[in-house]
C-alpha cells in the first residue's frame, strides 16, 4: 500500500459540484467531527461526537452519539452512551439515553448504544434533501442501538451487540423497536446456513445491521404500492441483504438477498456483501424511489461451507466494493461507480475497496458523494463516473491497526446557508499534476 500521499481536497471542479459544506466524523482522538469548505479547510470541529454518524441539522447544530459519561472513548461493542443534539456554540439541545442498562463498575447504567446510524423526522434519511429539513425540536428520532444478549434460536453465541432500531420521541419515550434476533425467521436463511449461524455467529452477521432510514414519500407509493408506504423502515444486513420493514406490522414487505442465485433479476445484481447506507433516494433529488447503498464486499452471509468458509459463516466473498442505484421494482441496476468505472482495468477492482463502514448521498445536481471510509476518502462523482472532487482525510487512523477504526465514517454534503454561522468559502479549482510528473523534491544537503 501506498505509505506517501496528499490529504485535504486533491481534486476540485467547481462548475462542475454541489458546492456547499461537507460534515464527516473521525474516530481519531480530540477530532471527532470535521466540518470543511470545498478546499478542504477546517471550519470547526466537534471532538465530543467521536462516534458513528453525525448528522447536520439546519441551523449549524448537529446531531449524533457521545461518549464519555459511562465510557472513556467510543468503543465499537457498547456504542454511544448518549444521543445528543448540540447549538453550534456547545449548549445541549436535546438528549436521549434510555435504551439499554448497562453494568458499570457493578452499577446498572442508562445508555442510548446508539451506533451507526441517526436520521430526524422531517427528513427521511440523514442528509440534505431540498424541502425535506429534519426538523430542530419537537420531533421523533430514529437511530440504531444495540442490546446485549442470549437468542437461543438463532445462535449459541453470547451476543454483545445485536442491533435494534429504536424510534424515540422527543421527550425521551421509546415509540417503535425492531431487532433481527427477534424476527429471524422472516430472513429466509437456508437450513444449511442455520446451521452455521448456531455454531458461529461471527460479528453477529446475520442479525446486525448497518443502516436505517424512513422510507420516505415516493413514486412506488403514490402509485399505490403498500410496500413503500413513507413511514416504513428500510436497513441493511451485515450479511447479504437489504430489506423493508412494514412499521405497523414488523413484518419484511421487500427484500433482497440472502441469495442471489435464484431469481435472474437478483444474478444480474449479483450477491450484495456487507452492506452499509442502503436508503430510498428522497423525492427531490435525482434518481427518486431508487435504493443507493455502498456494497462493501469483504465477506459476509452464512451458508454451505467452502474453501473460502470451512465452517461455512462468511462464506460469501468479494474483494472489492460497489456503490449501486438500484429500481426497487424491476431490480436493474440503473446506476453503478467501481474501480472499473473510474477507468481501471479488469483485475484492479480493489482499487476502490472499503471492507467497512462508508455510504453515498445523492446530490442535487445528480451527482454521488461517496465515503470510502477505510482510506478516509470522499468524493464527488457526476452520472459518468468522473470524479469532480476528492478529499482524502489528514486525521489517518491507518496507525492505529484497530479494525472498526475510520479515517471517515460518512461524509454528508449540505448548501453553504444550511450553517448561518460560516460565511461561504472562496471557492479555488484544484487539478492535480499527472501522476507520472508528480514528485517530492529531496532535501537540501545541508553539509
């Protein structure tokens, strides 16, 4: 792997992006949250939001997991102890932490576990979209927690973070819940894969989630498809699948994987691996009513033993990731970015290759910001594939040789006047020398 390389923007065609204000949180110690300008400098940072997804509301406060009062740092397995609303200068705004109890030096303890993912009613997913403002007070939140436990139908494991989504209002009521330990049997995993979840439920695969959003209103909807009432919840499984919850139900309505191999509209997709940011693009944007999620490959899913999975858990492999856009009705995929598609040619598809974490937002003027969270990588691709802009974190984590740890867990773009407190940056082109003619000059000997 490359040792030497450029941070801050790298690559920046104005007239060419969505130009505004990109937010992303890093896991490194005293940065937290990182707000820049599209020439990559830092207008401000929240060092006390050091965990998964912080979202931008629209008066410069933010929205996200905090650790500190029942843990020291961000740990991957408890989560968050609170879920915090914050001013822009500090003042708490709204918090919420009675999700889970806890044992803390002997003593049960609230906490929220929050981790992954948080969306504000008002807006369906976590990111800008025009004329749908998650709203500032008085509203419900949805996020992911997790719950410590034993499910004996579905593993002998000990699981110490089975996911759960929890919709919680503003005065701090749980409204709605949903985990897949307590659903399992709607999945659909073959008995062949049963098998390997009871011996090994590695990671907790196949009951761990990596995303939720509302659905949202839509097209599928409006045209009288129950299945996409605004209301419903669609996530991601760690494993090999995406799905839709009916809320007032909690009953799967739509679903694709855990196996790709038995419908041709599902081969043409191929396997979904290790899934993350899965959502409904949001009336107003491009490419409404479609699902865009980061395909991280990797490995993942449960199954019949192979070379690759002697005891047949994460027997599904792919080194190398996708961003899809998917119709939800006819299953084509009607937009895709890989390594192949920023021109690299077969047998370098892990050029572009996040194992973990990552996501895509869709912007309004068509184009996808997309976080290749390992390498700390944001980009700006139009509907061709062309990068437009690219950001590459300073904060490396690389060092650190923690797995979970992330350079950046998502970016989020929003307009310049989503944050009345930063006056719009000047905005400068930045177009790289060709790599061939890019060097760094040797020091002076200074004998």
């Amino acid at each position: 792997m490359q040792t030497v390389f450029p941070t801050g923007t790298t690559i920046y065609q104005p007239d060419k992006c969505f130009n505004g204000l990109t937010i992303y949180p890093s896991a490194k110690k005293g940065v937290g949250a990182v707000l820049i300008d599209m020439n990559g400098h830092e207008l401000k940072n929240w060092p006390q939001f050091n965990n998964y997804m912080v979202n931008l509301l629209p008066n410069g406060s933010v929205l996200g997991g905090q650790t500190g009062r029942v843990n020291e740092k961000y740990d991957h397995i408890l989560g968050a102890d609170d879920l915090v609303q914050e001013g822009w200068d500090g003042e708490q705004e709204w918090r919420f932490f009675k999700a889970d109890q806890m044992n803390n030096n002997g003593e049960k303890v609230w906490v929220a576990r929050q981790n992954h993912d948080v969306v504000r009613e008002g807006c369906p997913v976590g990111y800008y979209v025009p004329g749908q403002a998650p709203k500032i007070k008085n509203a419900k939140t949805l996020f992911l927690s997790y719950r410590t436990g034993e499910w004996p139908e579905v593993t002998r494991d000990y699981l110490p973070r089975a996911t759960r989504m929890v919709e919680v209002s503003w005065d701090g009521e749980i409204v709605w819940e949903w985990m897949p330990a307590e659903n399992f049997e709607q999945f659909g995993w073959s008995a062949e894969a049963k098998n390997a979840l009871m011996r090994r439920c590695r990671n907790q695969n196949g009951v761990f989630q990596n995303t939720c959003s509302y659905v949202g209103p839509n097209k599928w909807f409006d045209a009288g498809d129950e299945r996409f009432h605004p209301e419903n919840i669609i996530t991601d499984d760690r494993a090999t699948m995406i799905y839709i919850i009916e809320k007032k139900t909690g009953d799967i309505v739509w679903q694709i994987g855990p196996y790709y191999d038995r419908d041709p509209d599902l081969q043409k997709i191929e396997c979904v691996i290790g899934p993350h940011h899965a959502h409904i693009i949001p009336k107003g944007l491009p490419g409404a009513g479609n699902i865009l999620v980061f395909d991280n490959g990797g490995a993942a899913g449960y199954g019949a033993p192979n070379p690759g999975a002697p005891d047949g858990t994460w027997n599904t492999l792919r080194d190398h990731s996708r961003v899809l856009e998917i119709n939800p009705i006819t299953l084509e995929i009607v937009w895709q970015f890989t390594a192949l598609d920023q021109g690299f040619a077969d047998g370098e598809e892990s050029r572009f290759y996040s194992r973990y974490q990552s996501g895509a937002q869709r912007l309004p003027n068509g184009n996808t910001l997309i976080t290749e969270s390992r390498h700390g990588r944001i980009i700006e691709v139009t509907p061709k594939c062309e990068i437009v802009w690219e950001y590459v974190s300073p904060h490396n984590l690389l060092e650190s040789k923690t797995l979970f740890a992330s350079n950046a867990f998502r970016g989020y773009r929003v307009p310049y006047d989503w944050v009345p407190q930063v006056e719009a940056s000047t905005e400068r082109a930045v177009i790289p020398p060709p790599n061939g003619q890019f060097r760094i000059t040797p020091m002076e000997d200074k004998a």
